[in-house]
C-alpha cells in the first residue's frame, strides 16, 4: 500500500465534528430528495418546490463545508 496522501489538496485532517457534519448534511440531503420524489408522485408541486428549497440548502451547506475542509476557494 502507497503512502502517498490520497487527499493532497487538503490542508489539514477532518476532525470527527467535520466528519458529523458532512454525514448529517449528506443524510438531509438524501432525504430531502426522496421526499420530494414522494410528493413529485401525489403531484403535490407546492410541496416539491419546497423540499426543492431545503435540498438546495443542504446541498450548499455541504460544499461549503467540504470546500473548507479542503482548503479550497469556491469557484
């Protein structure tokens, strides 16, 4: 096995709170989706719409959080 980093951008290890995070964000994310599946299949559009808003936002807060743990600038 190499013992080259197979993370070389980032600039420091994730700590168990940055790990906790990006589940907890991953998860929400996954969630979201699938309720926003079930309520795509009711055709319940105003509540897709929703879900859509809160998808985004766990979306957004996981890159963020990813990005800083990497070291990286957004783009």
């Amino acid at each position: 096995m190499s013992d080259k980093d197979p993370f070389p951008l980032w600039s420091e290890p994730a700590t168990k709170g940055d790990v906790i995070r990006a589940v907890v964000y991953t998860r929400a994310c996954m969630i979201d989706t699938l309720i926003a599946l079930r309520a795509l299949r009711r055709n319940d559009i105003s509540r897709v719409d929703e879900v859509l808003k809160d998808l985004s936002n766990s979306a957004d807060e996981l890159e963020v959080l990813v990005r800083d743990i990497a070291g990286t600038e957004n783009d």
